[in-house]
C-alpha cells in the first residue's frame, strides 16, 4: 500500500508436464496490477508455453497483455501473441493484435476486425455484419487467404490421426477396415449421397453470415426466419446427443480398432465413410490449435477425434446428421457444451463456416480449413 492509497501485486508461476501422447508442456508467466488512490487499476502480463512433441515437432506461443480499468467499470485493454509450429516440413509464424474498449453498455471492439455490441458481433471489416447472435459476412477473397494461411501453419499436423498415431493416445479413435491414413480422406457429396442416403441433387448449403443469418432473436435462413436462436441452438445440440445415444455408441464400440496398427480387413465395406480433417480458427486467426477429425456412418452418425495441440490431448467426438436438414452437429467427450455445427455438404468443402454453440443464448460463427497431408498443406 502506497503513502497515498495505491497498491501493487505481483505474481509468477512455472512448471512442465508429460501429456498423454509423450510431448513435453513448459510453460510460465509473471503479471502485477497497480491500484492508484482514484480507484484507478493498471494491469500487465506475460506469459509463454512451448509444446515439443515425442517426434521433435514444437509449438511455442508467447503473449503479451495490458489494461486499464476506472472505478466506473470503464475498461480499455489489449494484447499481442506470437505462434510457431516447427515440424519436418518447415515452420510457420503468426502473429496477432487484438484490442478492446468497454463501458457501462458492453460495447467492445478488437482490431482483427470486428465490434461486439450486447448483442453479438454488429460490424467487421471483411463486409457487412450481422445484428443479434454473432453472424457476420465474409467475402470469398477473405475467407481463401485465410486458409491459405492456416494451410501453411498447420504443417506439424501432417502425422496426426494416422493408425499409428491414434495407438499412442488411449482417447482415440480409429475404426477397424480403414487404412493407414484413411481418416485424411475428403469425402464428395456424390459418394455421400450415395452411401448415406441424401438426396444427390439436393444438397442443402449452410453458409453462415450469408445464407444463415442471425438477427435480432431470429436466425434466417434464405431471408425466411426459421426459428429464434435459441431454438435453432437447442436444435443443434439435439442433433448432437442423437449421436449419443446407446445405439449410436454401440456402433462406435462395436466397429473400434483393439489395435489401430494392426493391418485392415479388407473383407467387408469399412463401417465408416471419413470426411476428413479441418482446423478450426474463430475471426481472423491465421493458425489453429483445434482440429477435428471427423467420419460418418449409414446410419448417419458421426464420429472423429478432436486434438488440442497445445496441450497435446485427444478426444473422441460424438453427432450425427439431421438427415432431412441436413444439419451435422457434434461435441467433445463427455461435455455437453459447446456444441459445433456446419452443413454436411460443407463438410465436403476445403473451406466452410460453422457455428459454435456454447448455450442458447450464446452463438458464434467459426471457420473450418481443411487440411491435407505432407506438401498439400499451402493448396
């Protein structure tokens, strides 16, 4: 306590662990705050992790962050992080600025382009936004370089979700009667139709912020409302634990590999058809740490491995397909929230947006970039 009212904090902390797969995490940070006399507070921060992997692949994000809050609530404040991924095929660097500004309404604003109102997201810089629930357009210039971009920083994932990978973290999955690299494998919307049953020459596009849009309490599909966003959030998440369901994990247990190393039975069809793998970024990011790796089976329920690469842990994911909409929805492990959503047919894309369901109340649009192995990451 100063001799005129004001204090100071401070604090640091640091430490290392084995994940499940063998990567070694280190991390730490330091940061402190100053309270003046007038109720005024300063903040500061620093922090980094690195991630090696048991192949010598590293991750490593340092950041930075600051503000300043008045004793009416009013806030401005930002940060600066920097990404590296470094694997066999090279490396790639990101880095990102974002800032915010806030006062007794909420209002907000951060540099990668967009405002945020109470509402949702109001105005961004790549086009016009939506009111309400956190819609907005992007334009196809846009959303192309960004994958471009996450293409590139996405080229230590090239041996992720391989049979051999899998048999090294005990949450994956990997079914039997695929192959090595199997669940890489784009699927086509003829070859789904086909195998699931959906109508060839009617497949229904979800294109967030364009064609689907949330305003006010409505979300729109086509200019038509189609139900409130919490309806259509509660729809999703329906949608999703359809996939949980006994009949539906007993088909995922009945068709998992014992030993994904083990070579495939070629003697019947494989139980399910893979539709890839994507990173998932929000905004403008220009790397990812999120990647799902997703299949599907006849019977319309999906099911894949989530992989956070900065901690280095797998989980199973759990959805199915609305087959008259045609609405894929899914979640992580046990949790029932978040929820992901994205149009199957957009899941025959290189690139789509999807929403992110974190309650009824609460919706935001992302991206999904598919990526590809070995030299294809940059096409």
């Amino acid at each position: 306590m100063g001799p005129g009212g004001g204090s100071f904090q401070a604090g640091r902390g640091s430490g290392s662990f084995t994940t499940q797969g063998g990567a070694t995490v280190d991390y730490g940070g330091r940061g402190g705050s100053r309270t003046g006399p007038a109720g005024v507070t300063r903040g500061r921060g620093v922090g980094g992790v690195k991630v090696t992997g048991p192949g010598g692949q590293e991750f490593s994000k340092v950041g930075r962050a600051g503000g300043v809050q008045g004793p009416g609530g009013n806030a401005i404040g930002g940060s600066r992080g920097i990404s590296q991924t470094t694997g066999p095929a090279g490396s790639a660097r990101s880095i990102s600025r974002t800032g915010f500004a806030s006062g007794p309404n909420s209002m907000s604003a951060f540099r990668g382009g967009v405002a945020v109102g109470p509402g949702g997201v109001v105005a961004g810089r790549t086009g016009v936004a939506a009111n309400g629930h956190g819609t907005y357009f992007r334009s196809a210039a846009a959303v192309s370089g960004q994958g471009v971009a996450v293409r590139r920083a996405a080229v230590g994932y090239h041996g992720c979700f391989t049979n051999t990978w899998c048999a090294k973290y005990p949450a994956a999955w990997y079914p039997v009667r695929w192959g090595a690299a199997a669940a890489w494998t784009a699927a086509t919307w003829n070859a789904l139709s086909s195998y699931g049953g959906y109508p060839v020459s009617q497949p229904v596009s979800y294109d967030y912020g364009s064609t689907v849009v949330y305003q006010d309490d409505s979300v729109y599909i086509d200019g038509d409302v189609v139900g409130t966003s919490a309806e259509y959030a509660e729809q999703a998440t329906e949608i999703a634990e359809a996939g949980m369901t006994p009949e539906a994990t007993a088909s995922v247990e009945a068709t998992a590999a014992a030993d994904p190393t083990a070579a495939p039975d070629d003697s019947a069809e494989p139980a399910w058809q893979p539709l890839g793998v994507f990173a998932m970024v929000q905004g403008e990011e220009k790397s990812s740490n999120n990647i799902f790796q997703l299949a599907i089976n006849k019977d319309g329920v999906i099911h894949g491995n989530y992989y956070n690469a900065v901690t280095d842990t797998t989980e199973q994911v759990f959805g199915s397909v609305d087959k008259k909409t045609q609405r894929a929805a899914w979640m992580v492990g046990d949790a029932k929230t978040p929820v992901y959503e994205a149009g199957l047919v957009n899941l025959t894309k290189d690139e789509t947006s999807m929403m992110i369901h974190y309650s009824a109340e609460r919706s935001v649009q992302a991206s999904l970039f598919r990526i590809k192995q070995d030299g294809d990451q940059a096409k």
